[in-house]
C-alpha cells in the first residue's frame, strides 16, 4: 500500500497499539 495514502488518525492509532504493546511488554519483564 502506498505511504502517500496513510492516514494521519490510522497512524496515531496504529502507533498507540504499538507503545500499548511496548508497555505492556515492559511490565512483564521482572
């Protein structure tokens, strides 16, 4: 899919799924 056709809204959403599973994968670390 052509970046030029990104979303800026499906971006942001998209990058707060990503540090969601970031954070989360820190709080599994002891």
């Amino acid at each position: 899919m052509p970046t030029s056709q990104v979303r800026p809204e499906k971006l942001g959403s998209s990058l707060r799924a990503l540090w969601r599973e970031t954070v989360q994968g820190l709080w599994l670390i002891p």
